[in-house]
C-alpha cells in the first residue's frame, strides 16, 4: 500500500509560512532582551506572572498553567521554583487534590510585572502595531485566533499520559 505524499505550498502559503516565523522569531528575540532588561525575568517566567496576575485569584493550577504557556510540565516547575525562590510566587499543594500544586503570585511578583509592563507595552507598539491599521490588527487575531484554535482542539499536553522511566 502506497502512501500519499503531501500536496506541495503553493508560494504564497510558503510565503505566509516564513513571515510568520521571522515575525515570531524576531519579536520573541527582542521581548526576551527587554523582560531580562526590566525584569530579570525568562519570557516562560513573564508568561507565568501575567497569567496569574490576570487570575482574579492570583492563582493557577500548574497542569493549567502548563498548558496556556504551552510548555513542559517539568520545565513549568523549574520556572516556578526559580520565581519562588525569587520571592515572586507561592507554591502550595491544592486542597481539594494534593497531586496538584497551586501556583500564587505575591505582592513581589505583582510589583515585578508593574515594572515590567511599560517597556513591554512599548516594544509590542514599536515592532508589532505601529505598522499596521486598526483593520490590519483586527483581522490578524481573528486568523491567528482560528489557527491557534485549530491548533489546540486536541487535548492539552498535560492530558497526555506521562512517559515512566525505562519503558
């Protein structure tokens, strides 16, 4: 039984294809340079902070957190124990599951994220919005919002079962 070799990219899908990815690239480039300026902060250390300062708790599970920053959970715990130590978060068994580790962020963190965002806001202005119009901005999170959700209709990450060491 043969198998079906893909339909090539036309160029203008390979052209979509590379400028997002030079975009991606050079926009994560610069976004890490000024949260390490600002912050002493890794852009995973950043993604951790804002998401729990946007929780009206200030609280995330880390299965959760896992998932929206799109990284390891191994990775996401060293994250956060290098914030804790930082006196950034808290982390603490869930009360209702004590397999569960709950994420909090302190008033430390909150200042660091204070100090932080102006520059950030700043930087994304600059290198992303200021060349586009209203209309453009509209229009690229309407498709990057339909690629993205196409992209995480499978299951999260943290669903997939974990592989046992040795097997």
């Amino acid at each position: 039984m043969a198998t079906e070799q893909p339909a090539s990219l036309d160029p203008t899908q390979l052209d979509a294809y590379f400028a997002l990815i030079e975009v991606t690239s050079l926009l994560r480039h610069a976004v890490e340079q000024q949260l390490k300026d600002a912050g002493d902060l890794s852009y995973v250390q950043f993604q951790l902070l804002a998401r729990l300062g946007d929780s009206p708790s200030g609280s995330h599970r880390m299965t959760d957190l896992a998932d929206g920053v799109v990284y390891s959970r191994s990775g996401l715990t060293y994250q956060a124990q290098l914030l804790e130590q930082r006196g950034l978060v808290t982390r603490a068994p869930a009360p209702d599951d004590e397999r569960s580790t709950i994420v909090t962020i302190t008033d430390e963190g909150r200042a660091v994220l204070s100090k932080v965002f102006p520059g950030h806001r700043a930087l994304l202005t600059e290198l992303l919005f200021d060349p586009l119009t209203t209309a453009d901005v509209s229009a690229l999170a309407g498709v990057l919002g339909r690629v993205r959700d196409h992209m995480r209709a499978a299951p999260p990450r943290s669903a997939a079962p974990r592989r046992r060491k040795g097997a």
